[in-house]
C-alpha cells in the first residue's frame, strides 16, 4: 500500500460526500496510480454505499483469451437470443440499460402481446432508466412473433426484447 493511504481516505470520504449531496448514483476519479469508483445502490433497508478502489489498467497484467471451442465440446448452451437473433431485421433491441415493464403500470393489461399487429412507433414496452419511464417503440409496423423479457426484468443495452414480423 503506498504511503499516501490517508490521503487516499481522504479522497474516498471527499467523493462519497459529493455523491450524497448530489444525489448521484456512481462518480468514478482517476489520478496518477489510483482509481477510485464509489457507487450506491438502492436495498429495501435504505441506502448502501460501495467504495471500491481499483486498480489502474496499466497496472493490471494482460491477458490473452482462451481459445475458442465448440459448444458441444465445453456443454455450453447453444446461442443465446441476442446470437440468434443477430442481423435479424424485425428484433427490436433495448437502446439502453434498465429494468423493462410489459404494462404501463402494475395490475394493467401489457402494451402488446404475442400475435398482435403493432404499427410503427406504437408503444411496447417501457424500461426504467435512472427513475425514469422511457417508452419502447416499435422500430417497424408488423406482428409481433416473440416477446423475449419478462415483466420487471432487467435489460442490458443491446439485447433483444421482442421480433416485429
């Protein structure tokens, strides 16, 4: 550890009083050898803070990956929906990273449903998004063939949510 560790808690305690009173969820800091990211998630307990220090990229060694084996040979699934659908002109993929809702609120019917006809820019779904609601819609007018998240589910950027047809 180097000498300069008090300062570094100072530095921790700095950044987590910034991300309280501007109310952020993640603020990251870099300087010379050090990194610090400091992030706060939301428990049912109320508010919990990580501080993590981390080390520099530089620093961290290289590594060269693994060589790529058939999935019958490593018992892994075959591809995932985001590898089947890949190039597919009717998946409608997620614009960003949040928790996806079928229905505009709980206890309503969902936005659409399998075999429905959808147009252009009509709502599918929505995903949350640092608290807010952000509308899906649909990329192209068509049948909607598949619905690939469930209710309150997360959502990685990219990933595919439903094919249009």
């Amino acid at each position: 550890m180097p000498n300069d560790q008090p300062a570094d808690q100072a530095l921790i305690e700095a950044i987590a009083k910034l991300l309280n009173e501007q109310n952020l969820a993640e603020i990251e800091i870099e300087r010379e050898d050090l990194r610090v990211r400091v992030t706060r998630t939301y428990a049912s307990s109320g508010v919990q803070q990580v501080m993590v220090p981390a080390p520099m990229a530089a620093a961290m060694p290289a590594m060269a990956p693994a060589p790529a084996q058939p999935a019958a040979a490593t018992g892994a699934k075959p591809a995932s929906a985001a590898d089947e659908l890949a190039g597919n002109p009717g998946a409608l993929t997620s614009p960003m990273v949040g928790t996806a809702y079928l229905s505009p609120e709980p206890g309503k019917p969902p936005f659409v449903s399998v075999g429905q006809k959808v147009a252009e820019g009509q709502t599918i779904l929505i995903i949350e998004a640092m608290k807010t609601m952000n509308q899906i819609p649909a990329h192209r007018a068509g049948t909607v063939t598949r619905l690939l998240v469930d209710d309150a589910s997360p959502i990685e950027y990219g990933q595919p949510l439903a094919v249009i047809e």
